[in-house]
C-alpha cells in the first residue's frame, strides 16, 4: 500500500473532486494517512475563486513541498488553481518547480497517470462513482454539474471550470445510493448555478427531474439545494422546496439589491424579481432564506450602500454572507481602473455584516424552548468531547451548529448520521445549546 496525503482547499466542489481523485486512488492500491511525513505523495487540491485563495493555495504547496526532502516523491496539484492559469502554465511552472504535475478540474480522471505514470485511465468509465468519503459522515455533497454559462461581471468561475456540463440523471442517483449506504443522510446539492441543471441539453425542469429521482433512495432523509438563482427559480420549483424530503432551506446568492449595480453586474434580473421570488419563498412553512452580498463593487455608492442595509432589515435573511469585494484579474469588473480603495471595501462589508449579525441574534435568540430534529454531525472540532450537529436550518459548514448536552437524558451520546430530538436551551450569535430529550 501506499499512502497519500490529502490537503482540499476552497468550496464544497472542490471537496467532491477531491472525494473523487482519492477513490480512484483507493482501488489503485492507496490509502490516506493524516500525517504528512508518512506520505509517498501529496496532493494539493486548490482554489483560486479570489487573490487570496490563490495566496492560500501557494502557500500549501510550498509548505507540503517541503516533505519531498523526506519520503515523498510526488506532489501533485489539481483543482482552480492550474485551471485558472491554465494559459500561463509555464510561468505557474517555473514558479513552482516543487510540483510534479498540475491538473485542471477537467483532468481529475489523470489523477492515476500523475501519481504513477504507467497507469492509463479508461476514458468511458463515471470516475464519479469511484468517489470515497475520507471519513464517516451525516452529509455529503453532491455536485450535478460543472461550470457555467453566465458571464457575471465579477466571477472568474467561467474561466476556470468552463462552460456549464450537467451530469446524467442517471450517474446522479448511482452516486447519491452509494452515499446514502455510506450512512451519509443529508444530500446536499451543488453546482455553480443548481436551477440552471440540464438547460445545457435542452431539458426543462431538470432540478426537478433529479429531484424525483433522489427522493426515493432509502436512508437519505434530507435533500437540500444550494447556490440556485433566481434566473431558473420555476412556480414548480417553488412547490417543490419543503415537501418530502427537500428541506425549506434555499440559498440564493444575490449579490446585490441596487438595479444599477445588479445591470452593470451582468446578472440579468432585477430589484422586482428578486423581490417577488424572495416574498414567494417566504410563504413556505418553515422557510430558511441564506444569500450572499458584495460589498465595494466598482462604482458602488453610498446611497447603494444604505439601499442594501433598508433591504436587509426588510427582508430579514435568515442567513447572509458579505464579501468584500476582489477585482480579479481577467474579470470585466476586476479589470477596471475605477476600483473602490481597499479601506472602503472594508468599511462597506462590516457595516452590512453588523446589520445582519443584529437580525441573526434576535432570530437565534426567539428559537430558545422550541423542540428541533438535530442530525448529529460527531464531534465539535473546537471542543473533542462536545457533540454537535444541526438542525434543518442549518446548511453544513456554512451555518452555525447545535451543541448537544446529554444532561437531561439517561444517554450519553449520539452516532454520526442519528437524529436526535432537543430542546433548545441557549443562543450565541450563530450556534444553539440543545438539551437532548429522551426518545
């Protein structure tokens, strides 16, 4: 056997394709060891999404890079970062002469030939379905298609993953089994833009087609869809969302609530729509709404800026992210001279994100006595002999989480991927304090 070590950085794609190099690596003959001294070879699995993704990225390498002078032979980088200087290769190269081989998110299937060169992959095989969950899990990822179509005016995603390709139904539900008898129980979907799936080959409602045939798999309780626009939000989507097992959480990035920014943005709709859909999604019992912001985008204003807060307190998101906004290069935005100095971009994000931390407290703060389901997650990586998990409204890795306490019960823990019922008994800015109840 021979053993790897496994750095992913970045977004929830980025894992999957990860997930998918190291179970194609798994029936070659490798196995993953936490310790990097022990490894034969090192993959790195990058992002590049904004400048400091790629300074986080290069700093990795370098430092995996240092165990060649042990018992490592071979560091391969994958993902956003070799993609997105995918024309400057050679420079990227000779930057990085520690790296053995660089492959792009179109080449995870050459994972095998860039750890042992004599092997050859089979081009007709679903590398997908030799995923391997690199430990036992409530939640997987499922990512149902690759790139996208748009052309928004900030978002290098185009130039590093390419145009959209969505992948068969079929392989879909084949993965989507195989993880659900892994034990995972929360499905959680992703692409660049999950409404837009299968568009690229003319099917309508494709969301909702994989949708009919994800439901059924035994074992999987939840399904829950994020990153979806309100370009391809359907009336039959909207009906759709917390009924069965998909859950009344949606995730929509908007980005931004002023016409003029959200036209120069390319994003294609408007204040209205936004609206509508937003009022429309709010009738769903339950309903959890999460966005995400770009604050200091070129040509912003203050009078932008004081439209999004009053539109924040209006709409009352239940989650919501602020970033400061990147001018990347290659971008239609990021190549602008006019770019918004770095302190107001600054400025901009914390006043949005202290809005919305008040809105988030006094929501937390009201769910104090209410019963919840909790999918039990394992333990807190901030404190090892706490369990945690979450509850519906809580999106993996992005959300807050439930802290379990075992006081009140005559149990004194719960598995990964149990449900338990709690009793909420404390609020903090993003988490809760449940009391577990007996069954």
């Amino acid at each position: 056997m021979k053993n790897l070590y496994l750095v992913s950085l970045g977004c929830p794609k980025t894992r999957v394709d990860s997930e998918v190099m190291l179970g194609m690596l798994k029936k070659a003959g490798w196995r993953l060891t936490a310790d990097p001294k022990k490894a034969d070879a090192i993959l790195v699995s990058t992002c590049a999404f904004l400048q400091s993704s790629i300074e986080e990225s290069i700093d990795t390498i370098l430092e995996c890079a240092d165990y060649k002078k042990g018992r490592c032979k071979r560091l391969v980088v994958a993902g956003c970062l070799p993609s997105r200087f995918r024309s400057e290769m050679d420079e990227l190269k000779s930057s990085l002469p520690e790296v053995d081989v660089f492959l792009t998110t179109q080449q995870v299937p050459d994972i095998l030939t860039a750890l042992e060169p004599a092997q050859f992959p089979d081009p007709d095989r679903d590398y997908f379905l030799d995923r391997c969950l690199a430990q036992p899990q409530s939640y997987s990822y499922l990512k149902i298609s690759e790139g996208c179509n748009r052309q928004c005016a900030f978002c290098v995603i185009p130039m590093i993953r390419g145009r959209q390709i969505s992948r068969p139904i079929d392989s879909l539900i084949t993965e989507a089994r195989q993880l659900a008898d892994a034990g995972v129980r929360e499905l959680v979907l992703i692409a660049q833009e999950l409404t837009g799936y299968g568009s690229d080959f003319g099917m309508d409602d494709g969301l909702l087609r994989l949708l009919d045939g994800i439901e059924p798999i035994e074992g999987l309780e939840w399904i829950r869809l994020l990153y979806t626009y309100p370009w391809n939000f359907s009336d039959s989507l909207i009906g759709r969302v917390g009924k069965g097992k998909v859950l009344p959480y949606v995730d929509i990035p908007l980005q931004h609530v002023s016409q003029h920014i959200l036209d120069d943005m390319r994003r294609h709709v408007s204040r209205e729509q936004q609206d509508r859909l937003l009022h429309r999604l709010r009738e769903i019992p339950g309903m959890v709404l999460r966005t995400s912001l770009i604050a200091g985008y070129p040509g912003e204003t203050e009078a932008d800026v004081e439209e999004l807060e009053a539109w924040m307190k209006e709409i009352r998101f239940d989650r919501l992210g602020v970033f400061e906004y990147s001018p990347e290069p290659g971008t239609a935005a990021g190549d602008r001279e006019e770019q918004l100095p770095e302190s107001v971009r600054i400025e901009r994000r914390d006043r949005l994100m202290a809005v919305q931390q008040e809105i988030h407290a006094e929501k937390m703060a009201s769910m104090l006595g209410q019963e919840l389901e909790v999918l039990v997650d394992g333990q807190s990586q901030e404190h090892e002999l706490v369990t945690v998990g979450r509850y519906y409204g809580q999106a993996p890795e992005i959300d807050g989480q439930v802290f379990l306490s075992f006081e009140s019960c005559e149990r004194e823990h719960a598995e990964i991927g149990e449900f338990v019922r709690v009793k909420v008994v404390d609020s903090a800015e993003y988490d809760l304090v449940g009391s577990v109840l007996d069954d």
